[in-house]
C-alpha cells in the first residue's frame, strides 16, 4: 500500500499548500489555521481507521469555494478543490483495502485505481480551468446539455478504464 500512501500523502500536502497559500496571500490567518486543522484532522483519521475524513473533505470544499469568491485567483482553489476530491477518493480506497485482514496484494490493486483517480484529477483540473478561462455567454438550456455531456463522458472514460484493468 506504499504508493497509495504517498499518491494520498502527496495530494493531502498539496491541497494543504495551495489552501494556505491562497488564505495567507488574502491575510486570512483564521482559515489558514482551519484548513491546517482539518488537514490534521483528515490524516489522525486515517491513522486511526475512523471515517471522520468525510466531514474533513466536505469542510474543505466549503473553506475552498469560500476563497473562491474572495478577490485572489481562483486557479489555485481549483487545484486544492481537485487535489481534495483526488485525496477523498483515494482515503476511501485506503479504509476499504485496510479492512481485509489477510491484506491483499495492495500494489496491483493499487495501480489501476491510482491511474484512473490521477487521470480523472488532471481531466477535472483541465475542465475546470478552461472555464475559468471560457467566460461564454450560454443559455441555461445548453449550459446543463454541455455540462450533462462532459458528465456522460468522464463515465464512459471511467467504464473503460476499468474494463482496461480486468
């Protein structure tokens, strides 16, 4: 389970740096030390097997779309928001292989599960950062069609990637 540890370490510390980043270059020292906290949180969590991690991810997108609306970039929430999900995802994989008692061969079931959590973190991040970029004018009607698509694909990227895998 060593490369699921770090890819979750990794992307843990990483959504760390660009929350603080954002909160400390906004001079907002009480989020900074609550999203410090939470990250805190988030890891005692995981050591000890508890599914506290839950309300540690939900209270950090709420503490990322709060500096999302703060007058800073929002390149680098986007990044945290992403590394956030990718960390959730990946926790959650981490409890369920901590729960068999004679652990499986964690390496080979690690590596396709890490492959489509970093695949789908860099598609998001692309995603999100092109409509940061796009500011397109859509109706409503074809905002949802547009966003209904992407949904539809990123499934069947999903599906194949794990037909790939069997």
């Amino acid at each position: 389970m060593r490369p699921l540890r770090w890819a979750l370490a990794i992307s843990l510390l990483a959504a760390l740096a660009f929350l603080e980043i954002t909160f400390l270059a906004l001079a907002d020292l009480v989020a900074a030390g609550v999203v410090l906290a939470l990250v805190a949180g988030w890891s005692l969590s995981l050591w000890r097997r508890s599914r506290w991690h839950h309300l540690a991810f939900a209270s950090l997108a709420v503490m990322a779309i709060y500096a999302a609306l703060q007058p800073f970039p929002p390149f680098l929430t986007l990044a945290a928001l992403t590394l956030c999900l990718a960390a959730w995802d990946l926790s959650e994989f981490y409890l369920l292989l901590s729960q068999f008692d004679p652990q499986p061969d964690a390496e080979t079931l690690a590596r396709p599960h890490l492959e489509r959590v970093s695949l789908l973190a860099i598609v998001g991040f692309a995603l999100g950062c092109l409509a940061l970029l796009l500011r397109l004018r859509l109706k409503f009607e074809v905002a949802i069609l547009l966003g209904l698509l992407i949904f539809l694909g990123m499934a069947q990227a999903i599906r194949f990637l794990r037909s790939i895998a069997d």
